[in-house]
C-alpha cells in the first residue's frame, strides 16, 4: 500500500490538522472527570456521568441527561463555569513541539472542540497563546450537531478546503474518534483519557503523548 507520505508530497496538497483540544492539547480531562461525576451524583444517583458526556457539547448533555429541569442546568451552568475558571492547562507533553514542527511545514491547523466560546475564554486568560497557535479555533456554537456526529471535523475541513485523505484527527474521547472516523479523515487517538486497548478500534494510530512526534510521521500513518 502506498504511503501518505508520498501520496501528499506527490499531489503537493494542502493538508489540515484538526486537534481536539482537552485530552489533546491540554491535560484537563481529569479535572472535568471529578466535576461531572459530582454533578451525576448530586442531581442523578448516577456513577458513570463523566464517561457519558466525555466529548460531548454542553447542549447534548442537558438535552440527553437533564430534559426539562431547567433549574438544575442553570446551577449545574454556574457550578461549571466557577470550576473551569479555577481550572489549570497544562499541555500535553511533546505538543508544543509538534505543533512548531507542522508549522514549520505549512500545515494548516485548528483546534475543534466541544467546549463553548466562554470555556475558551478562560483558557486565553490562562494561556494567551493559544489564540495565535493555530488558524482557527472551532467551538461548539459553529456547529449543530455534537461528537459523535462528524460535523465539526468536516467543518475544519471546509475552512481550510482540504479533504479526507490530506486531514488528520487527534483526538481522545470515544465520542470524538467516531466523530473523526465518520469524517473520513486519518484519526491518530491520544491515550490520555482511555486505554490503548479501548481506542484502538476507532483509529488508526495511538499515541502516549506528542512526545517525539512529528510531521513526518503522522504522513506515515496510513488508514
């Protein structure tokens, strides 16, 4: 089978690197897993809250999990957003360097996340580089429908008219990788939320971390 490597060098096409940005870009997962498994407790009796709504927009989980309790979202809103104010946003390792590594190369980038504008927010204020770090950063009002549906993915794709053999997913999520397998693009997973073992049917590739990582190997991934 041929390479990727040679299929892009060979076609000269422009080629798109869509990050998912918690689990991904920053070690924040963890910190989201206390916060929703609190919330499944206090309002649900239920356990496993935090691995339903890993990737998920904030409208799909109060739309699947708390339909019509309106009090209950609003309190759940602003318990969200004092704790992601309070929130740290450490990279994943090795990450800063693959990213000056695809820039170096004229990669078009963009983080496409489930997270809103004002989750964002507070990472610029944490992190005010990030803003610059990449072309474009997608968030869960430029898209309808959430992980596991593609649209976000196709969306990066559509902003930088590129197409699913030149576009390449990271992600970490369950909810995400579908999302990136169902675009059609190359979908390298990120062991930082689940195990190898869990992800490997839903990529083509898994990463530990970023950690040395590069360009030229991802164009060596092949579906």
């Amino acid at each position: 089978m041929q390479s990727k490597k040679n299929y892009n060098y060979g076609y000269n096409k422009t080629i798109a690197v869509l990050f998912d940005f918690d689990g991904v870009v920053v070690d924040t997962e963890t910190q989201y897993s206390v916060f929703w498994h609190k919330v499944g407790v206090d309002y649900l009796g239920m356990e496993d809250l935090e691995t339903c709504v890993k990737g998920q927009a904030l409208v799909y989980i109060y739309d699947t999990f708390f339909p019509g309790m309106t009090k209950e979202q609003q309190e759940i809103t602003a318990a969200l957003d004092r704790f992601e104010q309070e929130m740290t946003f450490d990279c994943i390792p090795g990450v800063l360097d693959f990213i000056a590594d695809l820039r170096r190369h004229n990669v078009r980038m963009a983080v496409v996340t489930s997270s809103n504008e004002q989750k964002m927010s507070a990472v610029y204020r944490a992190h005010l580089e990030i803003k610059t770090m990449f072309d474009r950063i997608l968030t869960a009002e430029m898209f309808t429908r959430s992980k596991p549906a593609p649209d976000c993915f196709l969306l990066g794709m559509e902003v930088f008219g590129t197409t699913p053999d030149t576009s390449y997913v990271f992600e970490d999520s369950f909810n995400g990788l579908k999302a990136g397998m169902a675009s059609g693009a190359t979908v390298i997973g990120l062991a930082t939320t689940n195990s190898h073992e869990d992800i490997a049917p839903l990529c083509h590739c898994i990463l530990d971390d970023f950690s040395g990582f590069t360009y030229d190997k991802m164009l060596e991934v092949n579906k």
